[in-house]
C-alpha cells in the first residue's frame, strides 16, 4: 500500500540533516500515505457493519426475570472461558486468581523481556514461528484432553480408571485406595477431578498421637475438618473474621486446589522444556512466546467449548445437540 | 493553447466547461465560510502534508512522517487504529440509543423493544452497536497479539503496552456493562453468572458484589450502576488512556522498529 514518497524540497546531496539520510529516505509521509490506509479501511469496516446490521439482528429475549432461569445460562463469549474454568476448580481460583494473575503476567511480560533484539517485526527470533505454532496446537489439545477428562463419564475417560476397586462399603478402614459408587450403580473409574475428594477413599496406619481416634488416617473422612491455628480466637473485624472458626478440608483442597493448578504447571513447564531441550526456546522472548501464545489458546479454546460445547447443567455435549431450556 | 490569445475568452465547448468548473470550485472553496473553517486548501506539497498532519487537530495524533515498514498493511494491519475506529463508531451509535433508553427496570426492555420498532433506524443502530461492540473486544485481541508478536513492547515502549493492558480491561468491562442494559433473559442472566464470578474472589467476595453490582442479586441498584459505567465513566477512563496510548507511540519514538 505504500506510496513512493515524494522527493522533498530542498534534498540537496550533502545537505545538513537532523536524522542520517537513509533513515530520512525510508520515510513516508502520513498524509497521503497512512491517512489514506486509515482511510479505506475505516470506510471498509463501516460498509462490513451496516450490511451486517442490516441482515442480522441483535438478540433480544423476553424481558428479564429473577424466578426464570434459562439453562444453561451463560456469560458473554469473552468470560465464558472462565465459567468453564469454574466447571474444574475452586471458584476463586478460575474466576478472579487465575485471571487476575494471568492480566498481571501479560503487564509484567516487558519488565520480565527486557532485551531488545527482535523488536519491530513479525516473529523475530529464530524460531519463534514453530514455538507459535506447536504451542497453539499443544494447548489445544491439553485443554481439549483436561476438558474431557474432566467429564469422564460423556467421554468415557472413566474406562482407563475403572481398575481402581470400589469400595467396600461396610469395611471401617479400607487400606487399598478404592472409588466409593453409588448404591446400586455400577463401577465407575474416576469421573472429574472432584472424585478425589467426593469418591476416593483409603486409610493408613497412623499413631493416635498425631490426631486420630482409631489408629487410622481415612482419607477423606479424617482430613475435612482441620482447624486452622487461633480459629477460635475473637478479635478481627471486617472480613478477617472469616478466619474464625476456619477449618481447612484437605481433599477438597486437593481435588480443587492442587490438583487443578499443578495441572497447569506442569503443562506449562513441560511444553517450554520440551522446546528448550529441542533448541527451539533459546531466549527469554521465546519462553514468553510460548506463555503468552499458550494463555492466549487456552482462553480461546475454553471459550470455544463453553459456547459450543456446553448445554444444560453445563454438560458436556456436541453443539447439535445444545437445546437451551428457557426457564 | 496559444499564449497570446486574450484570456478569459474561450474557444470551445470543452473551454467553456472548464471554466465553469473553476468557477463553482472557487465559489465552493474560496468563500468566506470556507476559508473560515478551512485555513488552507488541499495540501499538495510534502511541506503542507506534513503542516496539515502537525497542526489538525484530528490527524495531530500522527507524527508527520513515519517509516515506510508502518504504512505497510501486512505490519500492523491496521489492528489498532480500527479498535480506536470501532470506539469512535461505538460512541456515536451509543449516543443515539441513549436518546430512546431509560435504564430503569419498569422500562429499559420496552424502550429497547420499541427503538426496535417504532424508531426509524433504531434496529439498525442498535444492531450496529452491537456487532461492533463484538468486533472491539475482537480487535484488541488480535492488536495485543499484533503487537507481542512484533516484540513492540520491548524498551522503551513497556509502559505503553501497560497502558494497553488497561485498556484491554476496559474494553472488557465496558461491553460487560453493556451487556446488562436491555434487561431481557439473556442480560439478566450471563450478568449473574458475571455476579456469581465476582463473588468468588477471596475475602472480598461479598463487598465486590456490594460495591459494583449494588447488591446480591441482579436488580434495579446493579441497572443503574452499569448503565453509569457503561455511558460514562468506562468511556472517560478509555479515551483518557487511548489519549495517552496514542500520545506514548510517539513519545516512544514512533512505532517500534528492528534495532
Ligand atoms: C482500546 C484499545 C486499544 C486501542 C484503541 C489501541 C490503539 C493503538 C494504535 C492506533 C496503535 C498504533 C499502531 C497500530 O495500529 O497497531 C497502537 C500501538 C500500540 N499498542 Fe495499542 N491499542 C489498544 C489496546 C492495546 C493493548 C491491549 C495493548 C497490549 C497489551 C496495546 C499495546 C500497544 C503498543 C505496545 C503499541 C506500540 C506498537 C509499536 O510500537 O509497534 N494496545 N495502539
């Protein structure tokens, strides 16, 4: 689109300039040339959005009401990834922790990549092309696969757990790890993470000393109610009162907490390694290519699958077959 | 043409016209009110391009030069100055619903059923907000993935680029407000599960919920607040910070360049 740029007034070989004469030389002038580009495009993008206007309404549904809740309902597309997140772990941790910290990442990136090789074209460093690319597509598939496992009984994840015994029901301390079923049903393996804390269940040996009453830890009856030291203290006011009367439920920690944020870890850990091994990652910049082109995947991808993949009671589900249930 | 021919006397029919012509377009751009709102004629020289650019007031946000790489499409394609474009649309469309809306819970969802239907052109306005609206959010994504993988937030554009988180959280928040405003199932309910989201944050859960949507529920305190946020303090804040985006650009020394 660049127009050649006229010859300046007064551009006398040799002449006195502020700035070196190749540098002045590769210069355009805004107006025409930028003004121009601005220009059509502005006017491209107005013709785009009248026609679509006119051929696509806006939604509008019946007006609100507290006591009709459509299912599923859903947030618009841009924090729909985050209702998803909430489908996997703690509710703080997918919708304020892990956004807030992924926002502070995106801020602190140039204070972090500080270097200033590679700036100013398109993916400057040596490799940065397929760092790109392998990790869009591995942060498809990890968040694809993590969704699915998540929903084991739809995709039949289960199967590769259904090894793990159920549990006897009438056994006081059951020694093997074992997934509790409901009464009645059959053998399920593990469905969601959640099952680690709502259906797994094991003992082991442990002194009355340390805490215990019958010379078992069962997991994950023994461990849900531990209090946190000075919860029973009266002092504080305003929000750290939540701190009375706290007690921390481990499992639940773990099958919300540890489990699905280490999961993150470690994906992220393990795809900077593998590119670092591969002599793909050599810079800072490529670690944070690999970052921040993995955040910005799996916030399009969860979006995706909470648009398309989601129907009522936030199950899993092809998009045909999503029938909104109005209320 | 012959030189020594009398002037003003024309030979032809082609001759006549063009005479004619000069006149309307000195009747046109020569008069008084014309020169009075436009200081200068079409610039046609380099030295009057850039004096146009520096002294405008519209195009005085560009520097008067820039180097050839940024003209090109494929360097920016134009990502951001179509977000700023998609504000400015934004704005004038948001100007004309706000003639027919009321944000009160007895009459928002009629207002904006009868704009749909009694007010000429009111689908389409707010048809237009709409999609555009969408294609803002769209284009600062793809903008901040212009300009990371470019590496442009490198020294010294870094605060920049923390400006421009700021305004990617802005556009967020601005058509999250938004969103509420027709009051009909589909508002109510994803600004719920936005509701149930902010109550989530640890210790502060509950006065989040308080403080920005006036209550524990999604009512008429939670209309009001967004339809403020949404009208005029989020746009305030954004054209404060796109005011200064724009203004580091060139503070930085123009858009970044390979060393
Ligand atoms: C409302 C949102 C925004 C608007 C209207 C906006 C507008 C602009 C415009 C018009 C430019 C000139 C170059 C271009 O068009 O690409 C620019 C450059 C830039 N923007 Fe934004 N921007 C926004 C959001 C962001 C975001 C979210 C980021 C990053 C997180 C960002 C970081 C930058 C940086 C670092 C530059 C300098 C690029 C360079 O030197 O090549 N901006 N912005």
């Amino acid at each position: 689109m660049a127009i050649e740029a006229p010859p300046a007034p007064g551009r006398a070989p040799g002449a006195a300039r502020p700035r070196p004469k190749r540098e002045r030389e590769e210069e355009v002038l805004v107006w025409p040339d930028l003004v121009f580009v601005e220009f059509i495009s502005a006017v491209l993008f107005t013709i785009t959005f009248v026609i679509l206007s006119v051929l696509i309404n806006a939604p509008l549904l019946n007006r609100a009401n507290t006591d009709v809740t459509p299912n599923p309902s859903k947030a618009p597309w841009y924090f729909l990834n985050l209702q998803e997140l909430l489908l996997h772990m703690d509710k703080a941790w997918a919708g304020v922790l892990l956004p807030t910290i992924a926002l502070g990442f995106f801020a602190a990136i140039p204070y972090l990549d500080r270097s200033r090789e590679a700036q100013g074209i398109w993916f400057g460093t040596k490799y940065s092309v397929r760092i790109t690319i392998i990790t869009a597509i591995y942060a498809i598939f990890i968040c694809g696969l993590l969704v699915a496992f998540d929903a084991g009984d739809r995709t039949k994840f289960e199967y590769a757990t259904r090894w793990i015994p159920s549990c006897d029901n009438s056994a006081q301390h059951v020694g093997v790890p074992c997934l509790r079923d409901e009464a009645g049903a059959k053998h399920l393996g593990i469905v969601t993470t959640k099952d680690f804390s709502k259906r797994l269940q094991f003992s082991i040996p442990w002194p009355d000393a340390l805490g215990t009453d019958d010379g078992h830890l069962d997991w994950p009856r023994d461990l849900d109610r531990i209090p946190v030291p000075f919860n029973n203290v009266d002092c504080c006011y305003g929000s750290l009162h939540l701190w009375k009367g706290m007690n921390l439920n481990i499992p639940d920690i773990m099958a919300n907490q540890v489990i699905p944020l280490s999961t993150i870890a470690f994906f992220t850990v393990l795809i900077i390694y593998v590119l670092f091994r591969l002599g793909w990652v050599r810079t800072r910049r490529d670690v944070f290519i690999t970052m921040f082109t993995g955040v910005l995947t799996a916030y399009l991808v969860l979006s995706l699958v909470g648009s398309f993949f989601r129907g009522q009671g936030q199950a899993l589900i092809w998009p045909w077959e999503i029938k909104v249930d109005p209320g | 043409m012959a030189l020594t021919e009398e002037p003003g006397k024309p030979r032809n029919f082609q001759e006549r016209i063009g005479i004619l012509q000069d006149r309307i377009y000195d009747k046109i751009f020569h008069n008084y009110i014309w020169q009075s709102i436009f200081r200068s004629g079409y610039p046609n020289t380099p030295r009057n391009q850039m004096l146009v650019v520096a002294t405008n007031v519209f195009l005085h946000l560009h520097p008067t030069r820039l180097h050839r790489t940024h003209v090109k499409i494929t360097h920016t394609y134009c990502l951001g100055g179509l977000t700023f474009f998609m504000f400015l649309v934004l704005t004038v469309t948001g100007v004309l619903l706000m003639f027919y809306y009321v944000p009160s819970v007895d009459r928002a969802y009629q207002d904006i059923a009868a704009l749909e239907t009694n007010v000429k052109f009111g689908l389409l306005m707010r048809n237009l907000h709409r999609w555009t609206a969408h294609a803002m959010v769209i284009l600062v994504f793809l903008h901040m993935m212009r300009v990371f993988y470019t590496g442009a937030y490198k020294p010294p554009r870094e605060f920049n680029w923390v400006v421009g988180v700021i305004l990617l959280v802005l556009t967020l928040v601005l058509s999250f407000t938004g969103y509420l405003l027709p009051w009909d199932q589909l508002a109510l309910w994803a600004v719920t599960v936005g509701h149930g989201i902010a109550g989530s944050a640890p210790y502060f859960g509950d006065e989040t919920q308080l403080i920005v949507f006036g209550g524990y529920e999604i009512g008429p305190n939670a209309l009001i607040r967004f339809y403020t946020l949404h009208v005029i303090a989020l746009p305030l804040l954004a054209a404060i910070f796109m005011a200064v985006h724009f203004w580091r650009i060139r503070r930085d020394g123009g858009m970044a360049r390979p060393l």
